[in-house]
C-alpha cells in the first residue's frame, strides 16, 4: 500500500534518559516535557468469539455499510459450526490478527506452538443455521510456529470471520475466532469508523485501554507505534519472548481478532530511541525481523513499511514509516532527512492523486508545531524542518483538503492544530491514546498545577490535551465534511473529549 518555520529555537537537548533522571521525584515543579515513550525495564467468549460480535459484523454503530448483497467472493455454503469446536489456547497460543486489507484481500496471521501445518478456513456468516458460506480453505505451513496468509478474491465491504484449526479434517481444535472487513468499495462515499491506540507498555498489563476499544464498533484498527516494549532486547529470541508477552495481554487478544488493522512502528519495538540509531546492524535485523513475523503488515522491499490503502472515495489511510529510514545526522540541516526520498514522493504523489475525500496519514511521531515549552524536537518532525517544510508545502501548492494527521508517542492524548495560526491551522493532527503508558511529565504539571495549562496546551491550537489512558475513536463522515473524535477514559468509560471536527472549525 498502502514539519514549520526553520527557525533557529535556542532548546537545550537532552535525551531521554538524561531527561528521566534529571526530573525523577520533581513532576511538580518540571519545566520540559518528555516527547517519547520512556523505556521500562468485556471478556472473550466462551466460544472465542470476539466481544460484542453477534456474527454478522460490525453492530448499529453507523460503521460504514456498503457490502454488496451478493458478494462476489465465490464462497460455497457448508456445514460448519466453528464455536463448536474446541479452542486450543496451548497451540494457539497468541490470538489471531489480520491487516493491510483491501477491497479483496486481508493479511490474517496466527501462531502455532507445534509448528505444524495448520488449515486456515475464512467465511462469512449466513443466515442458515449451522452453515456459513466459505471463502478460503487452504493448508498454511508456519515458519518457527508463525502463520501468515495473503487472502484474496474477496467482496468490498464485507465483514468476514476466520480461524486457524488443526486435527485433520474433523478440525479437532482451534484458535480463537478472528474477524476483519474488507475496505469498501471503489464507488461508495458514506461514513467509516476506526479506533486507534498507542504506546502499550508491558508494565501496565491488563491494557484496560484496549479492553474498552474492544468494546466498541468500528471498521478497522489502527496503531501508532510503541506497541511492545522490546528495550535491551538483543537476540531474536529476546525480541519474540517479549512481543509474545504483550500479545498475551487480553486487550490485544480481544482488539486484534475483533476487526483489521493498520499498523506502524515507532522506537520501542526495538529499542528506545536514546538506543536505536547506535545499535549493531544485527540487532536491528533480528528487530525488524520480529515485528514482521509477529505483526499482520505487509513487508515490502528493503523493509518497506509504507503503504496506502483507499476505503472507496471515503478516505485513503496512508501507513508511513516515522522511525525507522530517518537519519539522525543530517536533523537541523538542509538536506534533513527524516523520511526517505522514495517515501517522501511516493508519499507526496499519493496526497495529490488520492480520490478519497479525507487523507487519513498513521504517522507514529507527531507533525504538530509545539510550544516552545515541550523539548527534544530533534526527534520529531520538527527537528527535521526542510523535509517537514517540504511537505507542508506540497500539500498547500496543491490545494491538497482533508488531511488528517493520527499519531502517538507523547504518552499524552492530544486535538491540536498543526500550527496555531495560518493555512497550516486547518490541519489537525489527533494524538491517540495513550494506550498504557505514561505519565508524560508535563502533564502531570498540569494535573498539579492546572494553571500550567495553557502555556503546556494553549487554547489557540490545542482542543484537548490529557494523560489519562484512553480508547480512541473516530467517525469520518464526507457528507457532512467532518470527523468526531472522542476519547474515553480507560478505567471508568467515561467521555473526556467528543466533538465533531472539520478543516474550518
């Protein structure tokens, strides 16, 4: 598939851990803000089926609802009762996932403990008892127990179910129950809805952020980054034990076999970025090696991670890589380089010749100019301004409407302005999350001293800031020309920001 001006700002540059240590024990009185994600050391049913899935798909959430009423999938109908079969926890040990969907095709991804063989069945629900119409049948062979399938030949639109089994042809066992739509078709022009999460650090299992967003409806997943811990990982073993122990968290388990994702990296998947740029190539190797064997991504060419993918002319989600082409030398100069040239103008080209009425843009590390207050802008966007101008200008020269801009990594949730005044003011860039990670030290300034608020979150670019863990919901409508964005608190589901956006608001 598929930053503002160039001024010198006089910040002092510390990072990350100089940061932790130098603020440990003095929230209150802390005047930076930690940018990145600091580095530390409803239920599923009993038949496996995710939460809230009545079989059919996607609810009365106003999710979009274009599926065609005869797919053409060339599906079968079959006897087949998949609740009834065992589920095997011990082989499938890791849930199920499925990604980089199409209008005919998904990426579905599951793990087996004895490396054998597994059948993959995929099929839609029907309304004959005991029956379901089948898609996909096919045999799967796992590399070191990981399965992962390209599936093809499916209808737009359309909320499909899936399942890895074992036991021969009488499927004496399963994994849990998976499930995933289609992106709609190429004509249709309606409402999507996605949840979105961030930063999900292993110290605060059970992720009660994730189990929250399971129980909502919406179209597809989407991750900003941070999604395991793997820091002082070493060994591709040691990065598979710890994406193994994030994948047992019942959040995901449930998040990720409840619809599609779209997926991105940031810096701890490998290590925190005070680490990353000086690791020997090996280490990254068998990093990037094991968050593409573990994660339902397409992997393209020389560890291509950037696509897009078009939702008919609702929306193109746009998947770029923020961390990992960047080169840290070259911030603050001329030729900065923060995504690589290839991403860029595949990237640039893309804004320009979309048909999709909003660009939705994953973009793991944030776009926002921020307040002089928040530091450490040479591992964001901002540190890199010749590329962030370059892009900015582009959309501008082009007329470019409707891009929105989805990231994470602050460990705060955030609705902010791309920059408080001019063109660039009708941009708005949403901070999801964040899933189970923080608290980001400036806000807990703001927590104890709430006059800090505005310096920290001015009212004049900012529509919300907070740090409580939160699921993240969108609703991108092109008929009314707007998207509402809520965030609920992850302990209590409580609402702490809905309001309805649009480029002029």
């Amino acid at each position: 598939m598929k930053k503002k001006n160039s001024s010198s700002k006089a910040k002092r540059k510390l990072n990350r851990r100089e940061f932790i240590r130098l603020s440990a024990g003095a929230t209150v009185a802390l005047p930076l803000a930690l940018q990145a994600c600091a580095s530390d050391g409803e239920s599923m049913g009993d038949a496996g089926v995710p939460a809230g899935d009545a079989g059919t798909g996607g609810g009365d959430s106003g999710a979009a609802d274009a599926a065609p009423k005869t797919p053409n999938d060339n599906a079968k109908t079959v006897e087949f009762n998949a609740a009834a079969i065992k589920q095997d926890d011990g082989t499938f040990s890791l849930g199920v996932q499925s990604g980089a969907m199409t209008a005919n095709s998904a990426l579905v991804w599951g793990y087996t403990s004895d490396n054998a063989p597994k059948t993959l069945r995929v099929w839609r629900e029907i309304n004959e008892p005991g029956k379901v119409a089948l898609v996909h049948e096919m045999s799967v062979t796992p590399a070191d127990g990981y399965l992962k399938q390209k599936v093809e030949g499916l209808a737009a639109g359309e909320w499909y179910h899936f399942a890895w089994l074992s036991g021969g042809g009488g499927f004496g066992a399963r994994s849990i129950i998976g499930k995933f739509r289609t992106a709609v078709a190429a004509d249709y022009n309606g409402p999507i809805e996605l949840a979105a999460t961030t930063c999900t650090n292993i110290k605060n299992t059970p992720y009660q952020s994730l189990l929250l967003t399971a129980k909502q409806e919406y179209d597809f997943f989407c991750h900003l980054g941070d999604f395991s811990y793997n820091d002082g990982s070493r060994t591709k073993q040691e990065f598979r034990n710890k994406w193994r122990a994030t994948l047992n968290d019942p959040g995901y388990r449930q998040v990720l076999s409840k619809t599609g994702a779209y997926i991105t990296w940031d810096d701890h998947e490998i290590d925190d970025n005070s680490v990353l740029y000086k690791l020997p190539p090996e280490v990254l190797k068998d990093g990037k090696d094991a968050f593409f064997e573990t994660v339902a991504v397409e992997r393209g060419d020389n560890d291509r991670l950037w696509w897009s993918y078009r939702w008919g002319k609702t929306a193109e989600v746009f998947v770029l890589d923020s961390r990992l082409e960047r080169k840290v030398e070259t911030a603050g100069k001329p030729d900065a380089t923060y995504i690589s040239k290839e991403q860029m103008e595949w990237f640039k080209k893309g804004l320009v010749e979309s048909p999709c009425h909003f660009k939705i843009v994953l973009n793991s590390v944030p776009m926002i100019d921020w307040p002089k207050i928040w530091i450490m802008e040479s591992d964001r966007w901002e540190g890199y301004q010749a590329q962030r101008e370059e892009l900015l200008k582009h959309i501008e020269s082009n007329g470019v409407r409707n891009v929105w801009w989805l990231s994470g990594d602050f460990h705060v949730g955030a609705v902010a302005r791309l920059e408080a005044s001019g063109p660039r003011g009708k941009m708005w860039e949403i901070l999801v999350g964040p899933g189970a990670n923080g608290p980001n030290p400036l806000q807990a300034l703001v927590e104890a001293d709430p006059k800090q608020r505005r310096q920290i979150y001015p009212d004049n670019q900012f529509k919300y800031g907070g740090g409580a863990f939160a699921a993240t919901l969108m609703r991108f409508d092109p008929e009314s020309n707007s998207v509402r964005v809520r965030f609920l608190d992850a302990k209590t589901g409580a609402s702490l920001f809905d309001e309805t956006l649009t480029e002029e608001s």
